[in-house]
C-alpha cells in the first residue's frame, strides 16, 4: 500500500512539476519561410538550451525531495530493524518513481503547452512569426531525477555505514586490555 502511494505522489508530483515547465519554459520565436518551413528568428540557442535546462532543474530538485522523503520512510519504519534491507528496498524503489515522476513531467510539460503546430504552420504565410511547441530536446535530463534519488539514498547508506564501522571500532578498542 504504501509503495502504491508513493508511486501515485511521484506522478502527480511530477504532473505538477510538468505544468510549472511549460509555465517557465520560454519558446522560441519561428519565422515561416516561403517554402512553408519555420526557422528560428534569429539564432537562438539559449531558448532551445533554457527549456530543457528548466527540465533538468526541476528534475534535480524533485529527485532529491523524493529521496529525502523515501530515506525518512525507510528509517522510520525500520526503527533500527533491519535497516540496510530497508535501505536496499529504498535504492530501488527512488529510481522506479523518480522514472514514474520524469515521465509525467514530460508527458504534462509537453502536453501543457502543446499547439497543433502543423495546422499552425498551414494555416501560416510566408514572414508570419510562430511559437515552437514546447519539447525536451534532451532527454537526458529526466535521468536526473532518479539518479538525484539514488545519490540521496546513497549519501544516506554510506553515513550509516561509517557511523556503524565508527561504533564498532570504539567498542572494539573499549574491550581491549588495558596492558594491550
């Protein structure tokens, strides 16, 4: 049950961070050429580079919420049981919803601020300016959410680890003879 939550939290944290994309995302500005084509008015990367970039962000961010979120859950429950069970259960389960997230951000994002940008064009003429449709260009970037997740996770792990191998390490010395 609980995981079903967190993966219905991840999608519509996603479709939330999807609709604030296509709110943030700029759009570059097309001209239509005389063979019916669009280009870009002007060379503008930045605009291409700023939507996707956006993308990447709000990826980044989201992925380390989730992170932090699924860690607090792990531990809470585990209260001391059992912990790196928990811990590995939570390794895989922040890349399956930091996916689920990223999908529905792009899915929301580009479904947000689409336009039937062929009809557009059609019903454009030659020197008319256009908004190209929002995309990700790079979908590189919706990588950034699960793998923000696993960091956290694995931020987390490797702290338990040194605070474990540190305890035991005083209580080995503790129990040593004085003479040794």
């Amino acid at each position: 049950m609980a995981v079903a939550i967190a993966a219905i939290s991840s999608i519509a944290l996603g479709a939330l961070l999807g609709l604030v994309w296509a709110r943030l995302a700029p759009r570059v500005d097309l001209i239509v050429a005389g063979d019916g084509k669009p280009y870009p008015e002007g060379y503008q990367p930045e605009g291409y580079m700023t939507d996707d970039g956006i993308a990447a962000i709000l990826c980044a961010i989201a992925g380390l919420v989730v992170g932090a979120c699924v860690v607090f859950a792990v531990r809470r429950a585990a209260r001391g049981q059992d912990l790196d069970r928990g811990m590995r259960w939570a390794a895989v389960l922040v890349v399956v919803l930091g996916l689920l997230g990223a999908a529905s951000l792009w899915l929301v994002g580009t479904r947000a601020a689409s336009v039937d940008f062929d009809a557009l064009l059609a019903a454009s003429q030659a020197g008319d300016a256009v908004r190209a449709p929002l995309r990700l260009r790079m979908p590189g970037v919706l990588v950034l959410w699960p793998a923000a997740s696993a960091l956290v996770v694995f931020a987390v792990a490797v702290g338990d680890w040194l605070v474990a191998r540190s305890s035991e390490r005083q209580s080995a010395q503790g129990q040593r003879p004085s003479g040794a």
